[in-house]
C-alpha cells in the first residue's frame, strides 16, 4: 500500500496475473490440437450417413487388434477398468469405435462387448463414406 497525504491506497499489481494467464493460453494453445488426434486406420466404407459434429470419446483398433485411446495403448482387461473411472469422472458420455477393416471381427466384438459392461449404451461405429 502506498501512502498518500489524504490516506492509504491499495494497488493490485496485475501484470504477473496476465503474464501467467498468457502462458497458460499459449500452453493450451499448443496442446489441444494433439490431444484430438488419434491413430490413423483404414476405416471400411459406409453408405451411412453423416454424424452431426460432436466430441464423442474415441477408441482405436488398428490391423493387428491392439486398442488404443488416442495413442495410448490398453489392453483388453484395462480397458473396462479405465472406461468406468472415465465414467464415474464424468469424462466420457458417449464411445464412438473406430476400428481398420482388417482388424479380426472378434475383437471388435470383444471390445463392444468390454464397453457395454462399463456401462455405456451409446457406441458409435465410425466408418468413411463410400467414394
């Protein structure tokens, strides 16, 4: 506080309040386009329509069956243990699988059927529109 002949006055120094709130924006910045990104596979082709631009929560099968959210890798057991604490956190509402068309049908099975029992009922298969 500085003193003045007419009494005190207190000043609130903001400049390290926007200094942090700058890197924090910058850091954010920089961070959120990677956490969207995911494995690319070779999605099979659809006549489905459209999904309306949503921010569902991804799982990835690649070729060989290993699961992944975002580049992370689970295996099957983990993955009924990780969904239901995303769930109890409040993270996740609603799956969408993406799985490559070469990746064996019964793991896809297997892992709709890990999701259902961690409580979810809307699962999205994403596919590409056929050319």
């Amino acid at each position: 506080m500085k003193s003045y002949k007419k009494g005190l006055l207190a000043e609130i120094n903001v400049t390290p309040l926007v200094d942090v709130m700058l890197v924090l924006l910058i850091i954010f910045m920089i961070t959120a386009p990677m956490l969207s990104t995911g494995l690319e596979v070779d999605l099979p082709e659809t006549k489905a329509g459209k999904v309306e631009k949503q921010n569902p929560f991804v799982i990835t099968l690649d070729a060989s069956g290993r699961i992944f959210i975002g580049k992370k890798e689970l295996s099957l057991k983990s993955l009924k243990k990780w969904l239901q604490q995303a769930k109890k956190a409040g993270l996740v509402r609603e799956i969408n699988l993406k799985a490559d068309r070469r990746c064996p049908y019964g793991t896809v099975a297997k892992v709709l059927a890990e999701i259902q029992a961690a409580g979810f009922s809307e699962i999205g298969l994403l596919t590409r529109p056929e050319s």
